[in-house]
C-alpha cells in the first residue's frame, strides 16, 4: 500500500479544508484501516525493535530530536525542495557555493 501521497488522505485533507469534516472522517477511518490493514508499511532498513509501529518510532525521534524518522525524509526534503525554489535557485547550487563556510 502506498502510503505517502495516498488518494484517499489526500481526500480527507481536501475535505477537512472544505469544511466537509463528517466526509473527512469517514474517509480517513478507511484509509487508517487500509493502513492497518496492509501489513509491514515501514519503509526503514534498520533492524529496529519498533520498526512499522509509528507510535513508538514517532514519539522516540521527538525525544531525542536527532533527526527524522526516515519515513518522514521524502516529505521533508520534497518541502525544502519547493522552498529552495523560492528563493529562485535550488538548495544543492547554495550548498555548493557555501562548502567551505
């Protein structure tokens, strides 16, 4: 089950910012269940005792605040990405420019 970018949370969202929170809901019950329902969705290669349960992964990262979960990863630099695009270049261009500070 793809998880990221999924059709149904994209839905939901959609929905909830529509105001249409009852169809939010109900949607994003269906696509929890599909989730659960899917098996191991943990695309983390570390042998890892809380691998696929996002609770204790999620709340064990905001702990420490090392870094992110590697599931959150794409989303992140998707993020950076867009918002490197801003500024009318990109983040590798301004990383390059700036090795030796």
């Amino acid at each position: 089950m793809q998880i990221d970018g999924n059709e149904l949370a994209i839905l939901q969202n959609d929905l909830d910012r529509e105001g249409r929170h009852e169809e939010a809901m109900a949607i994003k019950k269906e696509f929890l269940k599909q989730v659960r329902e899917s098996g191991d969705h943990c695309p983390c290669k570390e042998a890892c005792p809380h691998h696929g349960n996002c609770f204790e992964c999620v709340t064990l990262h905001r702990g420490h605040r090392d870094h992110l979960p590697m599931c959150m990863w794409d989303m992140v630099n998707e993020r950076l990405h867009k918002l490197s695009l801003m500024t009318e270049g990109t983040l590798r261009t301004y990383e390059d420019a700036h090795k030796n500070d």
